[in-house]
C-alpha cells in the first residue's frame, strides 16, 4: 500500500529545495517504511542540488537520517516495527567487498546510492502526481516526513539518545572517523594532520584523539573553527590565511613530516601541499572530492621514500559495527559531536543550506 508523505523536492539542477506533497510506493521484500526525526545536511546533497552529479531530477535527496520503523517487508529480519534506527548507505551485499566487510567499495555502490535514483530493478521508490521522482539517494531519500530505505541502510540504535545528535553519523562523521581508525590507525606518537576543519575534518580530529597519536594538527583558514578544533582535540593549529603551510608543518613535527594526513577540503592544491609534507612511510587519505575528471600533478621522486594515497569512500566502514560504536561514544560524551550541531525544524531546509554554504554553520541537522 503506498504512503502519503511530504518531503524536500529539488525541481532542477541550481533550484531550491521545495516542500511538496508525494507518494512512497509499498515497502519492497527488503525495504522498510521509517517516520523520520532528524536529518544531517552533507555537502553532497548540496553537490547533487546544484546538478553536479547525474542524479535524476526532480528528486528528493537526503541520506543522515534517524527514525523509527513502522513498517518492514516481507523478507526484512534486521529491524521491526518500533526500532530506532540511523540511516546510511546501501550496498548489494553479495560482492566481494561486500562480503568481505567492505559495503562502501560494493560493485554496484553509484547507482545504488549516488546516480541511479530508484531501486536496482529501475523501479522508482517516490512519485508524485503518478510520475516517477529521482530517489532511492544512499538507499534513503530522507528530506521526507517518511523515508522507505533499503534493509541494508539501517542500523538500530539505542533510543536513549536524542537523534539529532546521531544523524550526522551517517555519512559525514563515520568518513572522518574512518579515516583516521580505518586507514591510518596511528600508532604511539605519531602525528595526525587534518587538512580543513569542516564536519568531516573535525570529525577526524575527535577520531585522532582518541587514538595513541601524540600530535593533532588541524588545518583551517576561519579561526573560529581552528579554536574548536583544539576544544576538541587538536594539539596544534595552522592558520593558512596567513601562515604557509610548508614552513609550518616542517616547524611541528621537527622536520620530519606527518605519518597520517586526512585531506578534506576537495582542494588540489592543498592535497599536493599535504603530499609533501607527508613523512617517509606516511599516508594520505583523500576524502574531499572535486569535480569528476579533476587530476592532481605530483612528483614522483618524492613518493618514493614509502608515501601512500589512498583514496576514502565513507571511511571503508562496516556500519551494522561502526556506528552503533560511535553511537555509544556520542551517548557517553567520548565524541562530542553536538559541537558541530545546529538544529533546523524541517521547513526550514533552505535557510540550513544557505547557512551551511556561508560557514556560519557546520553540520546542520534538520528536525521533524
């Protein structure tokens, strides 16, 4: 049986989000209908918004979800009816990486979660006025009052803690915390650079320190940010609107370079600059990602003293364990991500993108 629900349509590549009336289709076998609560806005979304992807439009994007189930498909053994649940990426589950405990490098992940905009069957999961709208985003689309999302997008969580503060544990803050336990499980006394202090940066630093590096640096070029980053763990900052990095990175770890970077900017230049400051041995992990087809120049020479580059999609996690983990740290004060929070009442999804695209907030989490 379909649903009436309303959610956020974005008409057109460049056009706002719009609060529209639409149709959910029934739950498929392994499909889950779950009355949302609160929902992270990621600079992806922004990113597809703007027709920077080929995400079929109109569509209703959305994939920070939390929410509770009140309805699940026949074949669906993971949540029931009453569960609170975070939402996440989708994946096939039968792939290799899959099962090997990698969903977010699964062989069919763009057009499950990214580009294709319906179900794997091509079927679509949102209309409205009996036309098919792009959906399915992350397995989610969950800038609705109700969401239908895969079986594989959700993890039941704890109801004790308030889902606004967990939300962003969906894509932005588990990116940022894998990357720092997942690729570069920094060893005792070793140094951590965090290349942009966004959401995700800041997420990195909190993962970092918690881990047994001794030198946290993050990087910024909004002061105010650099500050919270040292309330929430940095050891140092660089202020690169007036400081070059180079010098600076060279000052801190003695000239010896950095064992782990975490590039969140999306910013070529500063991945070049963060490649060679890396230390012999050293690993980068690129998370920021710019336009598709954007190449960056390096020497090679450099990278062969051991240098690795490793790519980064949502911190290579294993969400059914990662974020009941963070989940627990948030609940017990250990990640203390309702410093990077601003609440936003749903209709209010506008004003959150236009203060998320000024800096004036991090990571904005819309409430219903």
């Amino acid at each position: 049986m379909s649903t009436t629900t309303r959610a956020a349509v974005v008409e057109s590549g460049g056009a706002p989000f719009t609060l529209s009336d639409v149709v959910l289709d029934a739950p498929g076998p392994h499909e889950a209908l779950v009355r949302m609560t609160a929902a992270g806005l990621c600079h992806t979304d922004l990113g597809v918004a703007s027709g920077g992807l080929p995400f079929p439009l109109p569509g209703v994007l959305g994939h920070e979800g939390a929410g509770v189930v009140e309805a699940v498909g026949s074949a669906v053994t993971g949540v029931a009816p009453g569960d609170h649940v975070l939402l996440s990426f989708t994946s096939c589950g039968h792939c290799r990486n899959c099962r090997g405990g990698h969903p977010a490098y699964c062989a069919t992940w763009l057009p499950l979660n990214l580009i294709g905009g319906g179900r794997p069957d091509g079927t679509s999961t949102i209309s409205r006025g009996g036309e098919a709208l792009g959906g399915h985003f992350f397995g989610q689309s969950s800038f609705a009052e109700l969401a239908l999302a895969d079986e594989r997008s959700l993890v039941k969580v704890d109801p004790d803690v308030p889902p606004a503060s967990i939300a962003p544990l969906g894509c932005g803050v588990q990116t940022g915390v894998g990357a720092v336990w997942n690729v570069l499980k920094p060893e005792t006394g070793g140094t951590v650079v965090v290349l942009g202090a966004g959401a995700v940066g800041l997420s990195a630093v909190m993962a970092a320190a918690l881990t047994p590096a001794t030198r946290i640096v993050a990087v910024d070029r909004v002061a105010e940010r650099l500050s919270l980053a040292e309330e929430l763990g940095a050891t140092h900052t660089v202020d690169t609107s007036g400081t070059d990095l180079a010098p600076a990175l060279a000052e801190i770890t003695g000239g010896q370079g950095a064992d782990g970077i975490v590039e969140t900017t999306g910013n070529v230049g500063v991945l070049r600059q963060g490649v060679d400051a890396l230390a012999a041995r050293g690993t980068l992990v690129v998370v920021g990602a710019p336009p598709f087809g954007t190449e960056v120049a390096l020497d090679v020479n450099g990278l062969l003293g051991g240098k690795r580059i490793v790519g980064l999609t949502l911190g290579d996690s294993e969400t059914q364990t990662m974020i009941p983990a963070l989940v627990r740290l948030v609940k017990d004060g250990r990640l203390p991500l309702h410093r990077l929070i601003s609440t936003y009442p749903f209709g209010d999804i506008d004003r959150a993108v236009q203060d998320m695209r000024s800096g004036k907030t991090i990571k904005p989490v819309l409430t219903f």
